[in-house]
C-alpha cells in the first residue's frame, strides 16, 4: 500500500511540474495571448488538476497505512 501512495504521490507532483513548465514555456515562446495559448493553457489546468487529485489520494493512502487517519478527523 506504501508504494501504491508514493508512487500516486510521484505521479502528482511529476505532473504538475510538467504541466506548469508547459504552460511557461509556451507563454515565453508567443509573448502574447491568443487563441492558442488559451487552449494550452486550458488542457494544463485539467493535467494541473488530476495532479493536485493525485497528490492528495496519494497523502490519503500514505494517512491509512500508517493508520493516522483518525488523527486527520479530530
């Protein structure tokens, strides 16, 4: 169960850094928002989403082995 939550928790991360680097480096290559850009930037914040959801399913997992869930709900 360990590996399952840092491995979800890795996953995360990875994709945020991933899709924040994106969008920065898309914004420096146009200089300017258009149309394009917008789209980009709209496909990052689903990427940027399911990473945040990742990150917590992954804190969760790591919670409920080390059976501290209950600390989290006091």
């Amino acid at each position: 169960m360990l590996v399952t939550a840092l491995t979800l928790g890795m996953i995360g991360k990875v994709l945020l850094g991933i899709a924040v680097l994106r969008v920065h480096g898309r914004i420096m290559e146009e200089h300017r928002i258009d149309g394009d850009v917008l789209r980009t930037m709209r496909r990052e914040k689903i990427i940027a989403g399911l990473a945040i959801a990742f990150i917590i399913a992954g804190y969760l997992l790591e919670m409920w082995h080390f059976k501290a869930v209950g600390v989290l709900f006091q």
